[in-house]
C-alpha cells in the first residue's frame, strides 16, 4: 500500500525552521526586523502555498510582491512614527486588542490557536506582534488627526461607503458556502513509483478534463476522490466558514460560484474544487454607533488618500532607508 506523503516533499514555507531575527530594513536608523516581514506575509503565504502546491514562478513572483507591498507598508509605517512619535499621543490598550481580535478574525477564522501558530513560525512573540499592531493602530490615529480633520461625510456619502464596503465590517465567521471537492492522496514516491510532481501532473490533467466538460465534477469524483464525499459526486453540505481550515476558507470563499480551482494543497495530497454557491454574513447595521464611525472613517481615508501619499513621498525623499531582504 502506497503511504502518506513524505514530510521531505512538503513545500519548503510549509516547514518548521529556526528563525533569526536579523533587520530587513532602516528608516532613518529605524530597525524594521525580519520577523515583522514575516508576520505580515503570513497570511499571503499560507493561501499562495494552498493555490501553488508545488511553488513555481507563479507561486514566487506573487511572493516577490507581497513581500515588497508588506516592506513598502513597514517603511512608510516607520516614517510616520518618526514624524510624530516627538508629540507624545498615548495610545489606548483597548483599540491594539480591538485590532488584534480582528486580524483573528480577518485571517484565522477567529482561530486563536492557529494565529499563535503563525506567530512562532515567523519567530514572532505574541508581545513582540502587539508592538507592531500598537505602531499600526498608532500610525492610523496620526494620519487622521494630519488628514481626517476636513469637511465631515455627508449622510450620502456615508451610505455610499457602506453600500460599498459594509460587508468587510461583518462576522466572516458565520459565512456558508456549498462546494465540491475531490482528494488525491499524495502517495510515496518510494512505494509507488511516482514523484510527487508526476502525481500533482495527474492532478492537474483532472482538473482540466472537469473544467474542459470531458469529465463531470462528480463522476471525477466517484471515480478518483479519497474523500468521504466521494460517492456524493465530491458535494459537501453548506459548511459555515469557521469549520474550514483558515488557508482553505481563504481561497474558495475567493473563488468565483461555479469555477473548478486547483490542485490545491492539502494534508493527504491534493484537491480540486468547485464552489456551488456561496452565502456571506449580513453587514451590521450601520444605526450601529461603532459601525457608523468606521464607515465614516473610511470615507475619510479615501478622500485623504491622495494627499496622504504625497505626505510620506515627501517623508520618504527625504528619509535615509536601506532595504537588505
């Protein structure tokens, strides 16, 4: 009988390994740290890693651009605070965690222990992150009092922003989704004969044959899936998005209804998936105070966007920076 897959075939991000924490970049003698790169690439990788199994040029020229949007984001955090930081605002612990529980939220399906998880793969300590998300949430107080501080939202813009992004405000958590899925099990190479590429190429032949109409979906699936559904066609009840692996809830609830996505990477192998149909939380009500406010703060934000940028081009041309990652 063929057996797992190896541990030695996982993609490489997908490891354990020791981290040192050596400096990614300065700003102005800032110190912008390797881990803190990490931290915020997390997420990214961990979703690149389930849509690109076996990595490639795909898989590393969308890391190549995370990685610089996440150091360009470090950088022109840093510059913020130098700019500021002399005027001594104190920032409330309540609105860090605030932002903490919402990046579980966001991220991890409100998944605690996964987010801890990640945490120590990117050798970042949870205190070390919540200095991070105080500079965060610290950088966002500065860059309202500097920009915020112009004509209120109307009511109609208001209501256009939450017609607009509303949702992004909802419990993620209790979003359903309807989908079908087949398991190819990765076998050892050792006991069959095959490579691990050789069998993630059969995955992908699958793929297309369902996405080009010469198989169906779920006679693909009676016929190849390891999965427990598989005499169901590969269909699964509607599952709430909380009872999904964080890494697999971010790709198929950003998948189009209806479209066969993979091979996608899985513990036992490889799966290939159809989303059916998709049902997102309700946005809360925006005659919710707190609601309201962030609604009326995006608005802001977006108005502000443009002189916000040539501010920190400013800061940036005249700032000392050294990126060495």
């Amino acid at each position: 009988m063929c057996g797992a897959l190896s541990p030695l075939a996982m993609p490489a991000y997908a490891a354990d390994a020791v981290v040192v924490n050596r400096v990614a970049a300065t700003v102005n003698g800032r110190p912008i740290t390797a881990s803190e790169v990490r931290a915020g690439l997390a997420p990214t990788i961990r979703e690149l890693l389930v849509l690109y199994p076996r990595q490639g040029s795909q898989f590393s020229a969308e890391l190549i651009k995370a990685k610089k949007a996440v150091i360009d984001e470090l950088i022109d955090r840093e510059l913020v605070l130098s700019e500021f930081e002399s005027r001594g605002y104190v920032m409330k612990t309540k609105y860090v965690d605030d932002e903490i529980n919402r990046r579980i939220l966001m991220h991890f399906n409100g998944d605690r222990d996964a987010f801890l998880d990640m945490l120590r793969k990117s050798g970042m300590n949870l205190h070390e992150y919540r200095q991070k998300v105080l500079k965060d949430v610290t950088v966002e107080s500065m860059r309202a009092q500097k920009y915020d501080r112009g004509i209120p939202p109307t009511p109609a813009e208001v209501r256009e922003e939450y017609a607009r992004s509303g949702s992004d405000l909802r419990d993620i958590t209790k979003d359903q989704i309807i989908y079908d899925k087949i398991l190819l099990p990765a076998q050892d190479p050792a006991d069959c004969g095959l490579s691990i590429d050789e069998q993630f190429a059969k995955a992908q032949e699958l793929q297309k044959d369902i996405a080009a109409g010469r198989i169906s979906f779920a006679d693909a699936a009676r016929e190849h899936s390891a999965d427990s559904r598989a005499s169901y066609g590969g269909r699964w009840p509607q599952m709430r998005r909380d009872d999904l692996a964080p890494d697999f809830a971010g790709v198929v609830f950003n998948a189009p209804e209806g479209k066969v996505i993979g091979p996608l990477l899985d513990p036992q192998g490889f799966t290939i998936v159809r989303v059916n149909s998709k049902k997102l939380a309700p946005a809360p009500s925006l005659s919710n105070p707190d609601v309201k406010r962030q609604i009326e703060d995006a608005v802001r934000r977006r108005k502000s966007e443009q002189r916000y940028r040539e501010w920190v081009e400013r800061l940036r041309d005249r700032a000392v920076i050294h990126v060495f990652i």
